[in-house]
C-alpha cells in the first residue's frame, strides 16, 4: 500500500517567514495530495489539495507543490502568521480509490 | 462541519468492557472511515465503509469491528477494550467535490481506557 513521509516533525519559524513542509509517496498511481490543519483539541481541516495534473496551486498564503516523477509534494505558507501555529498533515491516494494514507504530521509553531 | 456528529465526545473505561463509538451524518454521503490519532502516528484508518452493510478493514482493524446498518451512522466496536486503544478516534466523510475523495472529519471521540 501507499507509504507517506512527512518532515519535518516539528518547524519553528519567525512571524512573517516562510515555512515549507515535504512529503514523499510511494505509489506512482497516487494522484491526489490534500493537506489538513489540525488546531490544538480540533478536527483536522482540509485546506487546499493538488491532483498529479498540476504542478502547482496557490490559495493567498498557502501554496502547493507536486513532483511526480519524484514522488514528492511540499506544503509552502508564506507571511507566517500566529494562527498558522498548528499541525499540518499531508495525505496521498489514488483516483480509484477513496482511501487516504497520512503523513505522520508537522508541528508548525510561529514565533511573535 | 460537512453535518458529522461523533458520540460520545469524551469516553473513559476499563480495559476488558465493550465500547461503542458513533458517527452520524446528515447528508447521506456513501463513505464513511473511522481513524485512530495517536502522537508521531498522525492518522490512521481503522476501517471504511463504502455503503449499507458494505465495510472493509483499514491499516489497523485488529481489536476493533464496524456496522452500518443505515447510510447515516457508522459505528466502530471495541470488543474488548486494551490499553493501546487509548486514543483520539476520527470519523470522516468523503465527499465528491471540484477534486474527489475530499475527506470531511468530525469532530473526534478522545476514548481513554484504564
């Protein structure tokens, strides 16, 4: 099955820097990579996603990336602000299947 | 909140008792999934189900057993509650949107067996 690493495990930045989260998959038939937000004590939130026809998608601060020919997807926030503290989890799957295998999750904390 | 409800929101048992956890839905999406979060594990599938009475097992369905008996309730068992089943228990959705497989959670059910 689909194998998803996630790094890094915990980020720190300063307000108003970016921060930049990585994930690898394993499944070459894996097409769609959403990314979730989860606040402390809540439910993970989805808030923005990519499927393997684009390369890249911007929703304001938020970015996504996708390389798939190297399997590899990356979560860009820019202008960090104190409510991007959260953890972020990436997930992957394939078209035919609604199934989502889970990164192990990045703790992003923003410094004021 | 995509119309998912989870109860009970907070559970505390002993190990060996039977456990039910529930999760309704409102709007009669044919998917539903019970995930287990634990620290360093992010989320992980227990089981899903992709109609009435049709269920299949995740990444870590030993220990535990799901119904549906009806599209808008799932229903995840602990036969016999242990300890490693302490744990923040996600229902989700999955909605057909601009991109499929649009996954929708619930709010969670934090189960803390002594």
């Amino acid at each position: 099955g689909e194998n998803v690493e996630q790094h890094p495990s915990t980020l720190s930045v300063q307000e108003g820097d970016s921060a930049v989260i990585k994930c690898t998959y394993s499944d070459s038939a894996s097409n769609y990579f959403p990314w979730y937000k989860q606040e402390l004590g809540k439910r993970p939130q989805l808030i923005i996603d990519i499927r393997s026809n684009v390369g890249e998608k911007k929703d304001q601060r938020i970015a996504v990336t996708l390389n798939k020919t190297a399997k590899h997807f990356s979560l860009h926030i820019t202008e960090t602000q104190p409510e991007d503290s959260a953890v972020y989890f990436c997930a992957a799957s394939r078209s035919n299947d609604y199934k989502l295998s889970f990164g192990a999750g990045t703790t992003v904390t923003v410094r004021a | 909140d995509a119309g998912i409800t989870q109860s009970p929101r907070h559970k505390v048992t002993e190990t060996g008792t039977p456990v039910t956890l529930r999760c309704h839905q409102t709007e009669n999406h044919r998917y539903m999934y019970w995930y287990r979060q634990d620290p360093g594990h992010g989320l992980r599938l227990i089981h899903y189900s992709y109609g009435v009475k049709d269920t299949d097992k995740g990444e870590v369905s030993d220990g535990y057993s799901v119904s549906r008996s009806k599209t808008e309730d799932f229903l995840l068992t602990l036969e016999s509650a242990t300890s490693s089943q302490t744990s923040v228990y996600f229902c989700a959705i999955s909605v057909r949107g601009q991109t499929y497989n649009e996954q929708f959670f619930g709010p969670g059910t934090r189960l803390t067996v002594l």
